[in-house]
C-alpha cells in the first residue's frame, strides 16, 4: 500500500468518526478530545494504524446500552422464566398472561452492582438504567455491602449486573474471592447462594468477551454451578486486535503494524496491551474496559487519551 493510499484510509477513518462524534453515536467524545488523539500518531504509518483501529472500534451508545438492556431483560430474563408457559400455549398466550408473568418475575427478582463500593462503577450505571428505562424498583436494587437475610430470603432470583466481561476476573472474584456483606458478617457470594438453595443465582452483562466467559466456566471457578452467565452478545475472537482472524489488520501486514503501535507505546510509557493481555478496542457510552488497549484511554504527558476510564482518572489525578 502506498503513502497516499495509507493517507486516504487515514482521511476515511476519521471523517467517520467526526460524523459519529457530531451525531452523538459516538457520545462522551468530543471533536477537540478526538483531534488530539490523533495528533499522537506522527508518522504516515503511524496514523494508518491509528485509522485501522478508529475503523472497526466497537462502540456502544446510550441508546445502544438501552436496547441490548431492553432485550436482556424481556427476552433473556423475563421471557427464558416463563417460557414452558408459552410453549404449552404453543406461543400464543394471551397478553394479560404474559403481562401478570413479567411483573411476578420482577417483584420476586433483586439486582446486585457488581461494584466494589464506587458508586460510579459499571454494574450502578446498568441497575440506573434498569430502574429508569426498564420498570425495576429501586428498592429491587440491592447493595452487595449491606445485604440481610430477611431481604433476601423474600426473592426466587438474584442477578448480578455489570456491564462487559473481559477477562472474567471481575465476576470471578466477585463470586468466589471477595468478600459481600451479610447480616453485618463478611461472606462470599458463592456461600450465599449455597445457603439460599431455593434462589435461582445469575450473572447478566451487556456484552462477554469470547475468553471471559468461558474462564468463568473452567473448572471449579463457579462453586457447583450455582451461577449461571447471561448475555447480549459476546465479543468472537476476529475482534481482537492482534489475533489470529482479527478483522483489524490483514495477516500480511499485522506483525509489522503490532510493531509500529508498540514502539508508539513504548516512546510514550503505555502498555501495548490491556488486562491480562487482551486487545480489544471496545466502549460504552459511561466507560472503556480494560479490556481495550491503554493507548486508547491512558494519559500521560507525551498522550491524550481518547476516551477517559477509570485508569485514567488515576493517572491524572482528577
């Protein structure tokens, strides 16, 4: 590929992501943030990797989030609960049915953040929208710090929500390692569910990575299977960036690219890859996993960062 024809795909990239970002699909991203992401990227080849990643970046607006919710919820929670129903009425029970169905599933179903006590986190963000778009109570919102007995036992499920799997460490040791709080006692969610056998225990994210989720399922990591991983949608393996069939960059040329973006990283101090060595380049409307690679959300004094995370704010101190 020529110069001019790196420049072209360079020109092509970023005009679609300016009409994203002045359409507000790409939300949180502004057009001065943007340029000064790009003006990271110096040399031709440099900003052809930069168009390469801008090209596929998979990102999901407010109304994005709001509609895989809207299918999770009715379809993969509400409906899969009372599907024998609509089965032995070979689907076509009446409305009134369906609707008395989804509002017993509600009132006899608790959502729990899977946060570590920063109100900010992921798994707050998706129970807002619950509460505000999907008709949950508030008070079917419980917080993982201040659980009780009584308040438990009232409820036949239980469902964690979070946002994106991306290595599956966060639910792993939200379920097997960290400690939740019951009665006023530390306690593993695990051991709560072994105690409350007649709860139906479930984990339900917006989107898994294809490794994610099946870490959670390897051996002895989900506790009697006791915990079951529901989704809307799974990231395949041709999204990462630097993998075997990644719709990134073409085997010719993705060793010689991997090179350029991890010299880039390594002049400017970032890490070339995300956590636990995953390359996703992948964003929601409220966060950037890091999942994604850190040149895309880390600031440092020769970067801009694309779209601020967590990590960022603690590399700025903001």
């Amino acid at each position: 590929m020529t110069d001019n024809e790196k420049l072209e795909f360079y020109n092509h990239a970023t005009e679609k992501v300016y009409f994203y970002i002045e359409s507000k699909f790409w939300s949180k991203l502004t057009n001065n943030q943007f340029q000064k992401w790009l003006n990271n990227f110096k040399s031709i080849d440099e900003k052809y990797c930069a168009a390469k990643l801008l090209d596929r970046f998979v990102y999901y607006s407010e109304e994005d989030i709001i509609q895989l919710l809207k299918y999770g919820v009715h379809e993969l929670l509400i409906r899969i609960n009372h599907i024998n129903v609509e089965v032995k009425n070979d689907f076509n029970t009446q409305e009134t049915v369906l609707s008395t169905l989804k509002n017993n599933f509600i009132e006899n179903t608790a959502f729990i953040p899977l946060n570590s006590g920063n109100p900010t986190e992921s798994g707050n963000v998706i129970a807002s929208y619950l509460c505000k778009e999907h008709g949950i109570p508030e008070g079917n919102v419980l917080d993982a710090m201040k659980l009780t007995s009584d308040v438990i036992s009232k409820y036949q499920n239980i469902i964690i929500v979070d946002d994106f799997i991306g290595s599956g460490d966060q639910i792993i040791n939200f379920w097997s390692y960290d400690d939740v709080i019951l009665d006023g006692n530390q306690i593993k969610m695990y051991e709560i569910a072994n105690k409350h056998q007649e709860i139906k225990f479930k984990y339900f994210c917006l989107v898994t990575t294809e490794e994610g989720y099946n870490n959670f399922y390897s051996e002895g990591l989900h506790h009697d299977k006791r915990l079951d991983i529901v989704y809307c949608e799974k990231l395949k393996p041709k999204f990462k960036i630097f993998g075997e069939k990644s719709v990134y960059f073409d085997n010719s040329e993705k060793d010689n690219y991997k090179n350029i973006i991890d010299n880039i990283c390594k002049v400017n101090g970032i890490n070339l890859l995300g956590h636990k060595g995953l390359d996703y380049a992948v964003a929601f409307h409220h966060n950037i996993p890091d999942a994604s690679l850190p040149l895309f959300y880390e600031q440092k004094e020769s970067w801009n960062y694309l779209f601020r995370s967590k990590l960022t704010k603690e590399l700025t101190n903001v």
